[in-house]
C-alpha cells in the first residue's frame, strides 16, 4: 500500500501545473455562509475570515486541477480546509487541517461529505500526522486528479497524505471553495485546472475477509428521544427496503444513500437511523460469530431478539475517544445462534454526527447462503 501511494504521488507531481493567479476574496464571485464572515486584516495579510461554514466559489467548476491557500486561526480550537467537487447543496469532498492537533496523528484529514454529514470517522486511513508553525501561516496545496488526491503542507516536494480513493468524483458539475469550523483565516487562494489524462492503474481496495456486500436499509427516521437506551422493533409494514451495495473495503455508508432528517453542523442535531437488515439461510442450527464494526449506535436482534446495544460515538467512552471504524474487523463480534432455515439479522444504526456506517462479516460461511431481496 505504501508503494502505491507513493507511485500515486509522483505520478500526480509529474502532472503539468501552471502558476494561477490569486483570487480576490472581495470579488462578488464569492458565495459565502451567513454569519460570521468576511474581509479583514489578519498577521500582515489580506484575508477572508469565516467562523462556520463553506464558501463557494460561484459559478467555477473543477473535476480536476490544483488548489491552494494559507490558512491561520486565532489560537481557538478549529478546523480549515479546501473544499472541491461540490454539488452546490450540500454533497463534497474535503481536506482540512486541525491546527490545534499539530503533531497529532489526525492533524490532516480527508473526507467526503454527504447531504452535509460528514463520514471521517468511517475514513481513518484518510488521516496523517502534520506539524504547524505556532502564530504562523499553513499552506495548503491539494492536486486533484481522477480518484486520487496528494496533499502538501507548507511548499513540501513531498505530500504529508495520499488519498488514492476519493469517493465523490465525476459529477457532471462540481464547484470548489473554502470551509471553516470554529473559525478560521484565508489568504492567497489560488486554482488551477489540470486536463483529463489517463490514470495509472490502481490497486484494488483490499475486501475485509469474507465481508458482507450488500445490505437491505430502510428508510431514514428520526429518533423521538435523545439517545435511547434501546430500539423498539418495527412495525414491517412500515419500512422500505433497499438493497445497498457496500464499497470495495466492506463499508456502507449509510449517508452516501440516505439524508438525515436535519441538517448537521457538528454535534447539535437530533439523531436519525435507519433498520439495515441481513437474511440468510442455515443448513441446521449452528453458532456463528458475526463481527462488526459501527458509527455512531447500534443495536443488533436476531429472529426478533435484542442480542447487543453499543454506543461508538464520539467522546461516548471519555475524551480521547474518537469512534473510528476499525476496518479489519476485528475489535467487535457476538456469537448468532442460528436456527434451521431462515435467520433474520435486523440492525438499528443510528448517527448524530462524524459517521454513519456499518460493516461485518461471519467468521465462516460453512452451511450458509445469504438470502437477496
């Protein structure tokens, strides 16, 4: 995987890049969030100040090319990045700096983001170690090409994170711009179209071992209270099925497909879920161990019966935790006591924030066959 990354890396370097000239903040080209933002005067530098949100860029649109920007805060704890292949309502992708969490593993990071809910606790492997200059600026520089995204901090000749998998590409029309959270300073903007050329060949995204595919997902709902201790199961006749597939490692994300029930700013929002269900056919009654990874809630029954609940949500079990989803699958499991014939696994996930998303395998599929809708 390193070495495909680093190809990745230097395929995209050798890609022709023009100098672009800055673009003027104050220009009316500028869609900017309501609230806090603006011009002003910030460290000897012209800048675009936005305390929350995403600033569009009007009309420009980008498949493939080359942003960058520096970016400063004001000593608070606080987000920044670029923004690209935007739809224009809500569904893009992002790469953005902690600059509180310099040093720390999870100081850069990329992640897509659907119907505003952002997924980058499913994408752990789309976070790096970074270091920023106290009271200086960062530069950011991103050179999108393809399904593949290099990531350079400060003018380095080498990325600090390879992305070789981005999940929102071409889109007949995707726009580009700026986010911040928790406020943040933009100097120095700057974008570059690159052509359309052929990609090297990638790698295929490894399979978890024998992991599920495809999962049946009901509509979106809106929990009635705040974090229930325990689902109710539903009514049948009320739910929608469809059948979903996952991405090649085994995730479903349960976002790229369903819109919660409210907008998403950070953690302020009511839950939504959805019921994702797995039926499957067993040749006689057997014990099976089911592993599987979850964000933010879940709770799993089995021919109707509550079998687990458990809480993966950020900060849920103290403050370092984060909720990553541990995609080897092998930190969560419970054991299924399968009857003879049919088995229904229903599983209510539910998300406040940072991810919505489900994975799992069976440790063998010796005497069973999964039942497709």
């Amino acid at each position: 995987m390193k070495k495909q990354c680093a190809f990745l890396a230097l395929w995209l370097c050798s890609l022709p890049v023009l100098t672009a000239p800055k673009k003027d903040f104050t220009s009316s080209d500028w869609q900017l969030p309501s609230g806090n933002a603006g011009m002003t005067h910030f460290k000897g530098q012209e800048s675009l100040y936005i305390q929350k949100g995403v600033a569009l860029l009007g009309e420009e649109q980008l498949q493939n090319g080359v942003l960058e920007v520096d970016i400063a805060d004001d000593d608070a704890r606080g987000f920044a990045g670029l923004v690209f292949h935007h739809d224009g309502k809500g569904t893009y992708e992002e790469i953005y700096v902690r600059l509180h969490k310099a040093g720390q593993p999870d100081a850069l990071q990329y992640a897509p983001v659907y119907h505003q809910s952002n997924s980058w606790a499913l994408y752990p492997e789309h976070q790096a170690t970074a270091t920023f200059a106290s009271g200086e600026w960062t530069h950011l520089k991103v050179v999108i090409q393809g399904s593949t995204a290099a990531v350079y901090l400060n003018h380095a000749d080498q990325p600090s994170l390879t992305v070789s998998d981005l999940k929102i590409k071409n889109q007949p029309k995707t726009r580009i711009g700026l986010k911040a959270l928790d406020g943040a300073y933009f100097s120095n903007f700057r974008f570059s179209p690159l052509p359309q050329v052929s990609a090297p060949l990638e790698a295929k995204t490894p399979d978890a071992p024998a992991a599920i595919m495809h999962w049946q997902v009901s509509q979106a709902l809106a929990i009635p209270q705040h974090h229930p201790s325990l689902f109710v199961l539903p009514d049948r006749k009320a739910l929608t099925w469809e059948n979903l597939p996952t991405e090649a490692s085994g995730l479903l994300n349960i976002a790229a497909h369903r819109q919660k029930t409210s907008a998403e700013p950070m953690t302020e929002t009511p839950e939504s879920y959805v019921w994702v269900k797995l039926e499957l056919a067993s040749d006689r009654p057997q014990l099976r161990q089911f592993f599987f990874e979850y964000s933010n809630k879940a709770q799993v029954f089995l021919n109707g019966q509550p079998l687990f609940y458990g809480d993966n949500s950020f900060r849920a079990k103290g403050l370092m935790f984060r909720g990553d989803i541990d995609k080897t699958l092998q930190t969560n499991s419970l054991f299924l006591p399968l009857r003879q014939g049919n088995n229904t696994i229903l599983i209510a996930l539910s998300s406040e924030a940072n991810g919505w998303g489900l994975m799992g395998r069976l440790d063998r599929m010796a005497g069973i066959k999964l039942i497709n809708p």
